[in-house]
C-alpha cells in the first residue's frame, strides 16, 4: 500500500520494549525507502530554510531532502556529506527537536519534517551502495595536527583534508571515536555498522589516526609544531573527567561514575559474554542525573539485568536530556524519583553500596542556567535500596593537555580558554573547540566548533 505524504510525519519503526530492554540491537529501525521518499515529500523546500539556521553545522536540508524526494541518493548523500562528515552519527544522536526541526515551517501546522531520521537514512543508504564524501582540493603540503579522534577532532580533520591540508589524528585511547565509541552504547549507535564506516570515510580523503597517543605524555604540543613540522593544532579532546557530588558514602564499593561504566560497555565491551573486560552486574541500580549521559547509564544497567531508579532533582519539564531517551527509557521499565537529591549513600558489608538517601526537592526562583533552583523541603528524607550509584553528573576536561602546554589558558572550570575567532586560543597557532572549551556538550555543538576551527586554521595558515 503507498504511503501518502500529510501533516503528520511518517512513524518510524523500532524494536519493542520489552523485547529491546533485552538486548544491545538497535533501538530504531529506519525509515524504508518508501517511508523516507514519503517523508521526504512533506518537505515544503523553504526559500529562507529556517531548519538550516538551527543546524550548528549549517546542513543544507532542503537540498538533500529535495533529492531525496527525486529519489537520487548519490546526490542527496554529496549535499549532505559536503556539509557534515558524521551524517549517519548526526542522524542518530544530534538533539533535532530543539535545533533544525524546531524551526521547521512545516511544523506550525502539523509535524516538523523529521530531518534527523531522514538524514540517517541517506547516510545508511551511501554507506550500503559504497558511497564515499568527495575529495575537494589538491594537497598544499601544509600539515595540521589534531588532538582527539571525537566529533569535534573528526569534523576538523575532515575539512582540513577536504581543503588539500595533511592531517594527523592523534588519540589517546586505543580505537578512534572519542565520546562516540567509549560513550555511546550501541543500541543508540552501532559501532562496527555506524561509527567505524564514518571514521572510514574521514580516513578516506587522507587524514591518518594515531592511537594510543597522550597529549601532554607520549609527546607536547611543542614538540608536534617545533619537531614534527605541525603548523597549527587543534585540540578536541573533549571532556572526559568525571564529577562528583562529594556526599558521604560516595567512596563506597559499588559507586561508578557513568564514564567507566559506559566505557567497559561500549569501547571494552563488557556486556557480551565473550568479553575479557569485568563490568558489575547488581540488582538495584540507581542514577544520579538527568542529562543523556544518565538515560544511557540507566538503558545500559536496565539490559545487563538491573532494576534501575532515575533520580533527578528538578521535575521531569527540566531533564535535560532528549525526550525520544526519557521516552524509551520509561517505554523499557526504568523508574524516575524527580525533585529528589541524593545526600547520602549508605553501606552493607565490607563497603559495599545498600542504600542512596534522599530528600525530596521543591522548585525555587531560577538559577544562573534560567531554570528554576531546586530547593530541599525539609523533613522529606527517604531511602532508597541500592546495590550500585552511578553517578551521571557531567564532566570536565582533562588539565594534563593544558598543564603540559606553556602559554595555553585555562579558566577555572578548566576548560581551555578559546576566546578568538574560530577557536583561537592564547597560544599562537593553537586552536580548540567542543568539549574541551565549553565542558560536557553535545556531539553537533562539537562537531560546529571543529568545522569553525578548520575555517580559522586555513586562515592562520595561508596568512602566517
């Protein structure tokens, strides 16, 4: 039966709850063609594209839906891929709702065009057919150095390279990706099907990946520009510290930050069972955050066999994570204790985690971030049992770059400080952006500000 194209959008297909709380698959299935060519011909191909201005990289929407809806994947893919190097990653992950189809016209009256889904598909689709990104200039024999193999690190190199410049990736840990292969699980983005082919194609227009590289000990910034005839640098090493409430018990057996309980799953793979890497299995899991970071935890806990509780202290209009994730984490059985924060985590036996004890929050004026202050209502205090916390409250940088690199600021979150145009920091030649400047963001926020920095390299370059 043809699928008509109307106000509302084409459902998606996914796996089921209770079938999917059961497995690492894919959650989300795609769009068919049929489905995509549908969804596709509800775009109205706007004259002033408001959908491209809420895209931090500025895709060109209505060009690659327009061939699309023609049905001609290889120039839907070349309009897509000359915008972003991570489309099959951006379609899965990147927070379309408040960004691109929050702006869409289509929206006012009926359902926004779903850019992000659509945006998957012709990924997947080239990726299937062999398409590869084109290659734009001829090599100028300039080399740049980048530091982290993440969305922001990727996204530079893939620019530089397209501009004819010699990169080289250089990643600490031992398999490219960053946030995108340690961070991520896999029934949200597929590695070997999703994350390796895009790395590929970065690979493809020449930038080479190093691994096992650590900025700051294997070798200096000073050492890549001075020795290694680096002329400029970009550090997109993200942000990959962990916080901390520092409340009493918080060193007690059983309490993880979310970063090494998502890493041993997802970069070590440790929910498999041929796996060499040891991951904890309890029963009761709780979470302590909102953001995505927290619904993967959570997701994560819930498929290695653990009842798993939420607990946030602002109400459910504040979480900060995407509505599809809180929507599926609810769909699969994970519970939510909002306008609840932990002050103390209780201990059994030998150490271990028994207990998170809580109090019950109320909302209060709003805070520096403009949402309203979470204020504790006295006498509400209550237990919850556990037998392991993690703990999802964001990150920052690591400092070992910055403290290893004479005349590269900081501010006192850490962060490097990049006030200049495109990136430029307080150190000549040296440029930085994602999560490295701003703290723990999202992957197409990164992703922007390494295509701005590869636009304020060149400049540097053919200006030196």
């Amino acid at each position: 039966m043809a699928i008509t194209a109307g106000l509302e959008r084409v459902p998606i297909s996914e796996q089921s709850p209770e079938v999917r709380a059961k497995n690492f698959d894919e959650v989300c299935l795609g769009y068919t063609d049929e489905e995509a060519v549908a969804e596709a011909s509800r775009c109205l191909n706007c004259k002033n594209p408001l959908c491209v201005q809420g895209c931090p990289v500025n895709v060109n929407i209505p060009g690659f839906i327009e061939a699309l809806r023609n049905n001609d994947i290889p120039e839907s893919y070349a309009r897509l891929s000359g915008c972003t190097a991570l489309p099959a990653i951006c379609g899965r992950v990147c927070p379309q709702e408040t960004q691109c189809e929050s702006k869409c016209i289509r929206g006012i009256k009926g359902d926004a065009i779903a850019i992000g889904k659509l945006e998957r598909y012709v990924a997947d689709k080239a990726r299937e057919i062999g398409l590869k990104p084109a290659v734009i200039s001829e090599p100028n024999g300039h080399k740049v150095a980048v530091i982290g193999s993440g969305p922001a690190g990727l996204t530079c190199a893939g620019d530089l390279a397209r501009m004819g410049y010699d990169v080289t990736i250089f990643e600490a840990l031992h398999e490219a990706g960053g946030v995108l292969t340690y961070g991520i699980p896999e029934f949200r983005l597929p590695k070997d099907r999703v994350v390796a082919p895009e790395i590929d194609n970065i690979k493809s227009l020449g930038v080479k990946i190093e691994t096992n590289v650590i900025i700051g000990k294997s070798v200096t910034i000073d050492e890549l520009m001075e020795d290694e005839g680096f002329e400029a640098v970009f550090i997109g090493s993200g942000a990959g510290l962990p916080m901390f409430m520092n409340i009493p018990g918080e060193n007690a057996k059983g309490v993880f930050s979310a970063n090494e309980f998502l890493t041993r799953s997802n970069l070590m793979k440790a929910y498999r069972d041929d796996s060499d890497t040891p991951i904890f299995r309890p029963s009761r899991v709780t979470v302590v955050g909102g953001g995505n970071v927290a619904m993967d935890a959570a997701r994560t806990a819930l498929r290695l066999g653990a009842e798993v509780t939420v607990v946030y202290r602002r109400s459910e209009a504040e979480l900060p994570a995407r509505a599809e994730e809180v929507h599926h984490a609810k769909e699969e059985g994970i519970n939510f204790e909002l306008l609840t924060n932990p002050v103390e985590i209780l201990t059994g036996d030998e150490h271990m985690v028994s207990g998170i004890k809580c109090i019950r929050m109320e909302l209060g004026e709003p805070d520096q971030s403009g949402r309203r202050r979470p204020v504790p209502v006295e006498g509400s205090e209550f237990t919850i049992e556990t037998d392991a916390v993690i703990m999802a409250l964001g990150t920052t940088p690591n400092p070992m770059i910055a403290d290893a690199t004479p005349g590269l600021d900081t501010n006192r979150r850490r962060c490097i400080v990049a006030e200049g145009p495109y990136g430029q920091t307080t150190k000549a030649g040296v440029f930085a952006g994602g999560d490295a400047v701003t703290g723990a963001a999202t992957v197409i926020l990164a992703m922007g500000a390494g295509k701005e920095a590869a636009l304020g390299i060149d400049e540097y370059i053919r200006n030196k």
